[in-house]
C-alpha cells in the first residue's frame, strides 16, 4: 500500500484516546527503562502502540514514540518520535538537542520504515514534559493526558 | 588538493569526542543511522586521555542500540536471540547486561569504530529481518502454541505414523481419546501439498486418525492446492491466531465425539 502525506499527518493529527494506559513507573529492561501504552482513535477503528524509553545510563537519552501497523501490508512503521539529547543528526551533526523525528510518505513509499524528517523542538526538556508533549501532539485530549501524566512543577533542570 | 588529502582532513575535520559523563566520551562522527540519528558510540576513556597504542580500549553503546531496537522489535523468541548473537559473533561484538562492546588496541582505534558502527547498524536494522524472521518464526511459533495450549493431548512432534515412511512426517501428533490428532503447520504451497500427500497416505494404509492444519497465510495458497488439502483434511486453522483461540475448543470437541 501506498500512502500519501495527508495520510501518515492525518494518522499523527486524529483525535486518540488512551485505550492502555502507561504504567506509573518505567520498569528497568537490561541498560534501559521502559514502558507501554496504547492509543485508538475515537471510533475505536484504529490503534497505535506507544512506546516509552529511557537509558538508565544516561537520563537525557530517552524516547516517546507512536508506531502504525498497516492492516493492508501488515509492515510496521514509526509516524512519530519524540528523542531527548542523544548526540547529534544528520542536519545538525555536531551538537545534541531535543528533536522530532516524522514519517514521510516518500520514506514509507520507498521501503524505508524509519521517520526521518527530523526537526529540533524547544517544547520539551526532559522525559516527563516529552510525553505531554507527544500525547498533545498526537491528539488525546487534555483531560486524559492530566489524568496519566499529571503537571508536575517543573525542576531547575526542566526549565 | 588531493582526494586522498582532502578526505583525511574532512574526516579528521568532523570526528570529535565529547565528555558525556566522567571517564565516558561519546564518538561524534559522520555515522548515521537510517532515520538519521547518529550512531551512539562511546569510549571509556577519561577526557583528554593519552593512549599508548597497545592499550585497550572499550568502545560501548552503554545499552542504547537495544534500546533502539526495542522501538520495533522484541527479542522474544530463541530465534531472534539466535539472529542476534549470531551477528553479535560474526561482528566481533561482545554484550554484557544490554551494552554491546568492543575491545581494541588503542592502535587499532579507528578500524575498531569503523567495525563497532557497521556492527550496531545491523543490530538496530534487525527489524529489517523482522519479516524474513516472522516467516522463519511461524513454526517456532506453532510449536510454542501446540505446547502451552494442547499439553493435555499429549502432543509429540514430528512423528511418522507409517512405519519406513520417514517422508509422511506430521509435525505434531496429538491424542484425543486414544486417537491421534495429526497436526502440519502451513508456510507456504509446498507444504501444502505435502500435507495433502501425507494426509491421503495415512487413508490409504487405513489409519485412524484426525488431522488439522493450522495456515500461517490462508490466503496465500493458491486455490487448487487449499482445495486438495480441504479433501484430504479434517480441520483447517486459517491462521496462528485462529489456532491459538479455537484449538482447544476443537480438541475438545474431536474428544467428546469420539466419546460418545
């Protein structure tokens, strides 16, 4: 199946809820935390498996992201993930910031099922606010994303 | 200036390293992952260290490629433990606790990195063999489900009800009422229409029996060769899945008939 960019945006953008919610504690997994959630859409037809990383060798190193089977094909591919300071990329090689990496349709097109699109983002600064982030950013309302990932003051080291 | 040259001074240009926490320095270097991230290398080494060329040196991920890997791909199963380690060996990689490393020379630094970065490049692209793998995983798979879920029919694999027909093989036989359940995994149209023959052989030397097939794709095999096989068999499971949920229900039913 071919996919168009409206598609893989509207996949990211539709309104989701929390149909499996993430656990209130990250469980340790050999060098690194971690832990699952899942999203459907409203009418329940579609579902996104979340998941949740973080190097428990080095806590600025951590993941958000949202993966989508494609029923037709049955591949397996990243819409969207949210990275905390990990090093650098390919457009900003020589520094590490916080950055989002999105899906294209040219990439998933092309057999290639990783989001390469990365673009650098100020609006998280640690794990916690990244995880808001990303559930804001894909859709779940603000209630339910109060209810999982309640606001916390953030620390010095978050602001 | 010379090709040669300028390569020398781009590269030498671009490598940095930069202290991520005390005696760790992370490897910044054009070495890229698919999605574009760069590939997380680190050497254990305090900052500014002076190497003598026959010291070792770790390079590390300190757990990260795993944890990459872990976005799309569980090792779950013995098989992709077994994928895994073998590339971990035919890299020369060694993993202790989740962290893949490798010991060098300091003298030998760079072609150790330009070795570790190809190596966990494969480790996080194993997701790529996902499918390959998924294929190769549908027996072990069958065979995890028959074993958790059948155990009450006694199952044994690979059995050749026909004495010196080692080529009439099922891949599991299975008791219900002291009568044999034959139970062949389908992967593909060769196997298919190996069932078939087995199956029909087992009716032509008179055997009591059952027999079951359990499709990793139903709708994989062609027309012709679902047709034969749904003459020559009892029971089809369209998919894993299928078998995992109704299997016992099936059994169940196969006894309570041939009870009664």
């Amino acid at each position: 199946m071919r996919f168009s960019q409206q598609q893989l945006d509207e996949l990211v953008n539709t309104p989701k809820r929390v149909s499996k919610a993430p656990p209130r504690e990250l469980r340790q997994d050999s060098q690194y935390l971690r832990g699952e959630l899942e999203l459907t859409t409203r009418d329940d037809d579609l579902m996104f498996p979340v998941f949740i990383r973080q190097s428990a060798v080095f806590d600025e190193n951590f993941s958000v992201g949202m993966n989508y089977t494609d029923r037709e094909s049955g591949l397996t591919f990243g819409l969207i993930r949210c990275n905390g300071k990990h090093g650098g990329q390919k457009e900003h090689p020589h520094h590490a910031g916080f950055h989002v990496h999105y899906m294209q349709a040219d990439d998933i097109n092309d057999g290639i099922p990783d989001p390469r699109l990365v673009v650098q983002t100020t609006d998280y600064a640690s794990l916690k606010s990244a995880i808001r982030y990303f559930l804001r950013r894909v859709g779940v309302p603000e209630d339910e994303i109060q209810k999982y990932c309640p606001f916390e003051q953030p620390t010095l080291f978050e602001m | 200036m010379k090709a040669r040259e300028l390569l020398t001074e781009q590269f030498g240009d671009f490598v940095r390293l930069e202290e991520k926490r005390p005696n760790i320095q992370q490897v910044y270097a054009p070495l890229y992952h698919e999605d574009g991230d760069m590939i997380d290398i680190f050497l254990d080494i305090p900052r500014d260290a002076d190497l003598d060329p026959q010291q070792t040196v770790r390079l590390s991920d300190h757990g990260l490629s795993l944890m990459r890997l872990s976005y799309h791909l569980e090792l779950d199963t013995q098989n992709k433990q077994k994928v895994f380690r073998k590339l971990l060996v035919e890299n020369g990689l060694s993993e202790a606790m989740g962290e893949l490393y490798l010991d060098t020379r300091a003298g030998s630094l760079y072609p150790a990195l330009m070795q570790f970065s190809h190596a966990i490049a494969k480790v996080c692209n194993l997701r790529i063999l996902k499918r390959e793998t998924v294929a190769e995983l549908f027996y072990e798979m069958l065979n995890e489900a028959v074993v958790d879920l059948l155990r009450d029919y006694n199952p044994v694999p690979r059995v050749c009800p026909i004495d010196g027909r080692d080529d009439l093989e099922a891949d599991w036989e299975l008791t219900a009422n002291g009568i044999p359940v034959y139970l062949f995994g389908i992967k593909d149209t060769a196997k298919a229409r190996l069932a078939t023959l087995t199956c029909q052989a087992y009716q032509l030397n008179k055997l009591r029996f059952q027999s079951a097939v359990v499709h990793e794709d139903f709708g994989a095999i062609p027309r012709k060769d679902i047709a034969r096989l749904t003459s020559a068999c009892d029971k089809q499971f369209p998919s894993l899945a299928d078998f995992r949920e109704h299997s016992q229900q099936f059994m169940a039913r196969i006894s309570q008939s041939l009870k009664s």
